[in-house]
C-alpha cells in the first residue's frame, strides 16, 4: 500500500513536470500554464517529502539506514 502511494505521487510529480515542457514548448512564453505546472510539481514534491517524514516520525514508514 506505501508503494502504491508514493508510485501515484511519483506519478503526478512526473505528469505536472511533462505538463510543464509541453506548455513551455507549445505557449512559448504567452501564458502562465507553465509556472503553474511546475509550482504544482513543486508542491507535490515537497507533500511526499513531508508524508515520508512524517511516516518515519509516527513508526509507520521503517528507514533500512543506508548510508550508516
């Protein structure tokens, strides 16, 4: 269930970052879609990394101490 959670986050942080080429290739620069495209990758990244912080705060989410 964790898996599927952080997948469907990776996957919207990947779709709004597409999003954001796409309208930067195809507005060139006439619009706002894609600041806002990559705001919102932005906000969605920072969420997951305070979802991940949290988890590991409550004992939901176990690090494996790579790196110790």
């Amino acid at each position: 269930m964790k898996i599927l959670f952080v997948a469907a986050f990776l996957g919207v942080i990947l779709y709004n970052l597409g999003a954001g080429l796409y309208y930067m290739l195809v507005d060139k620069g006439t619009s706002k879609r894609t600041v806002n495209a990559l705001t919102r990758r932005i906000v969605f990244s920072i969420v997951l990394i305070g979802l991940v912080v949290v988890g590991i705060a409550t004992g939901v989410v176990e690090p494996h101490g790579v790196g110790v």
